[in-house]
C-alpha cells in the first residue's frame, strides 16, 4: 500500500499538527478516507496515492501555519481540505509557491487559474472583488522570483487616488507620501518576510515602491513590476505603466472594475487594456468572482449585499436622462396605477 512519511519538528509541532485530542488527525482521515498513524514524531500516511498526496499536501500546510508563528484552527483545517477536494473536482493543476517557510497555494480554482497564469505569462490582469487574493498570490510570486534570483528587483505601484475622501497634504518624504496608498501591497509583503528583512530590501533598492506618475521615462530590467488598484488609471497612464517593461521583466495588474475612483467620465485604463490586449500571446487577463474570496466568510455576504443594492439601483435609476427604466419610450419612470 503506498504510504507517505513526514517528520515532524518537536513535540510543539506534534501538538499543533495534531490538534486537541488529535481531532486534526481524525477530519483529515475522514474526509481522504486514508490511514493516518502517528507515532515517534512522524505521521505515516496510508492508502490511495493520490489521497495520500492530498493528506501530505494538507500537512504540509498545517505546518506552514505553525511555522508562521500562527496557532492552527479548526477553519484552517477546513479550508485546506475543502482546498484539495475543490482542485481535484475542477481538473485543475496545483501551483504552489514556497517561500519564507511559507506554503502559499490557490484556495479556490480561479486562484489556480491565477496562479497558473502568473507562472505562465509577462503580462497578467487580474480583475475581481475585495478578498480573493489578488495582490497577495502576485506579491507571493514576485518575492519567491527575487529570493531565486531569478529577478533583480521588485517594484510596487499604485496610482495615488483617494477613494472618495480627500486626504489633503500628506508630510515626509516620497516614500512616507506614497506609503498609506501602497499598504495592501506592504501588508502582503509583510506576511511573507519579516520587517527588518523589507527594510534591508527596499534600503538595498531591492524592493522599491513608487507612485504610478514616477514611473514615466524608466525601463525596468530583471524586475517584477505590480501594478495594484489598476482599475483607477486612466488610458495614458496605463499604456506609459505597460511600456516600463524591460527585458527579463513580468507585469501583474490587479483591480476591481467596479470600483473605479475616477472622475465621472474617465475611462478606465485597466477596462480598456484588457480589451486592447487581448488575444496577444504572452497576455493573460483572470477575472475572480465571489466564490474566490478567502477573507473572512462575512467579506462575501458583504460583496453580494453590496452588489444587489447597486443591481436594484440600476433598475430603479434610468442610465441615460429621459429614459424610462424600461428603455421602451421617453416618458419617465413608470408609475404604479
């Protein structure tokens, strides 16, 4: 029978793999219907192979978590099971990236097409709502491409829009500027390194943050370039980012076309490079939906809240003025006898 063998590291990770009365044990078991013996600091793992390699890639990740100086819940253990079963009912292949002790692998098939594509092409787009991994799995990548030198540099980009509140004057330097826009970027980085290793990177120019009307005249070599909040470029600044890339270069455009900050009439630079760029080889566009959020289980209650409302509204609310709800005539809105 194939079996699988882990060593654990010490009787504290024993524990924590484990859970309380070996009840992480036991869910992993159940749900693979694999044999799972643990004895002398080492888990034997028995039964199918291919069951046997989703229990070892379970662990594994039990591990991850542990290693990360996390304590190890019941949801986690529920996520990466359900993980393993979601990517085995959708055919698709696993990509995973190791990085910092780190296992990060996709929790969701649009996150494998994600990741797939970021393995697999220069230039990605990546369009969904809050929650679904976009900048973190791009963040994940560029950091494991510069640790294998595979890359020189990581630069990170946001477009310096306020989203709906004006913020005023904003003191320090560039990078204490541009700091608050780029936090989502920083937080990723953040849970991948620890902070003294950032700030050796970005005092080495290893990692640079910029704001998106610094990036003008630059051609970025041997670099990984992520562009977040994409949706908030206007068409100019979108083709000047585009042109940066250099040789040996990957680009990653992250957004949420539903969330545009622009002024009332701009048009989107990310809504319409997808469209201008599509079909050339080498450009990949992923569009995530509700079903890959991986927040909190509130965050998608949230988007789907928020998105019926603005459904009602567009009914309630005729797009063009005159225009009847029904789009049928140009007497106004109908009315309830």
């Amino acid at each position: 029978m194939p079996e699988v063998v882990i060593s654990l590291d010490g009787h504290s990770e024993e524990l924590a793999v484990y859970g309380s009365r070996d009840q992480n044990l036991r869910r992993i078991r159940d749900a693979l219907g694999v044999r799972v013996l643990a004895r002398h600091g080492e888990l034997k793992i028995e039964g199918d192979p291919d069951r046997v390699e989703q229990a070892r890639r379970i662990f594994e990740g039990l591990r991850s978590i542990h290693r990360g100086r996390k304590p190890i819940t019941v949801t986690d253990v529920s996520e990466l099971i359900d993980l393993e079963l979601a990517a085995e009912g959708a055919g698709l292949e696993s990509y995973e990236i190791r990085e910092g002790g780190k296992s990060v692998r996709p929790r969701s098939p649009g996150q494998s097409r994600y990741l797939e594509a970021l393995f697999k092409n220069e230039l990605v787009f990546c369009v969904g709502p809050a929650g679904t991994g976009k900048t973190y799995l791009a963040v994940a990548l560029a950091v494991s491409l510069l640790r294998k030198n595979r890359i020189k540099r990581i630069v990170l980009v946001r477009p310096a829009v306020e989203a709906g509140e004006h913020l005023g004057f904003l003191p320090g330097n560039l990078e204490e500027k541009i700091n608050p826009y780029l936090r989502p970027l920083l937080d990723a980085l953040h849970d991948l390194m620890d902070y003294d290793q950032i700030r050796r990177y970005m005092d080495g120019d290893l990692i640079e943050i910029a704001p998106l009307a610094y990036m003008r005249g630059r051609t970025l070599n041997d670099a990984a370039i992520i562009l977040d909040e994409g949706q908030n470029t206007t068409v100019p600044q979108m083709k000047m980012f585009l042109t940066r890339m250099g040789q040996n270069a990957r680009i990653v455009v992250t957004g949420d076309i539903t969330q545009v900050d622009l002024p009332r009439g701009t048009q989107s630079g990310l809504a319409d490079a997808i469209d201008r760029l599509r079909g050339i080889a080498g450009v990949a566009t992923v569009f995530l939906d509700r079903s890959d959020i991986v927040r909190h289980p509130l965050v998608q209650s949230i988007v789907d809240a928020y998105e019926a409302a603005e459904r009602d509204v567009a009914l309630d609310f005729p797009l063009d003025p005159g225009e009847s709800r029904a789009g049928r005539d140009d007497k106004g809105p109908e009315t309830t006898p």
